[in-house]
C-alpha cells in the first residue's frame, strides 16, 4: 500500500468528519435534538462515502485500519480533553493496546 497525496488527503478528510460526527453524537447525548441527530447521520454518511473511494484505492484491510487508528487517537483525545471524560486504568491499557494491534496491521506489510 502506497499512500497518494490524493489519498492522504481522503483519509484527513475522512477523519475531520467523523470526529466532528462523534462531537455532534455527544453532543446529541447530552442534549438530543432533531437538528443535532439529522447533522450527526450526514457527517457520518459523507465520511462513509469517502472511505468508500479509500477502499477502493488501499483495500478495505489497510483503508479501515489506518482509519481506525487514526479515530482512536483523535475520539480519545476529544473525549479525554474536550468533555472531560476520565478512563480507568484497565481500558486505558486496553486503547494503548488497540491502537498498536491496529498499528501493527496497518504497518506490517511495510516490514515485508
């Protein structure tokens, strides 16, 4: 898998419009509303669209994985610093965990 500049930017695309889909689904949680839940389903839907084209360009294993770590990143960080969320230490072990698993998937192919 070689990353294009055109996919680089779809994939930083694909992620600034699901964190802002998961902000406005917490946002939704918090204080639910018709106008939130509708932006909430068409931020989700347009970054869905766009990891479409990603698949097609990477495959589906590499597209969603990079993806996947990517949002786990971002989503923690948010949730941790944004909404002040706290995690016990067994599930902070377990997202330091998922994002090297998901690392070592995304990256493996490149020890070849």
């Amino acid at each position: 898998m070689e990353v294009t500049i055109t996919g680089f930017l779809q994939l930083a695309a694909s992620t600034v419009i699901f964190l802002a889909a998961a902000t406005c689904a917490k946002s939704w949680a918090l204080g639910p509303s018709a106008a939130k839940l509708i932006l909430t389903i068409a931020l989700y839907s347009a970054g869905n669209l766009i990891m479409l084209r990603l698949v097609r360009e990477f495959g589906m294993a590499s597209a969603f994985s990079l993806s996947a770590v990517i949002q786990l990143i971002a989503v923690n960080l948010i949730a941790l610093t944004f909404f002040g969320e706290r995690l016990p230490m067994i599930q902070s072990f377990g997202i330091l965990f998922a994002i090297i698993a998901v690392g070592l998937i995304t990256f493996g192919s490149v020890a070849k």
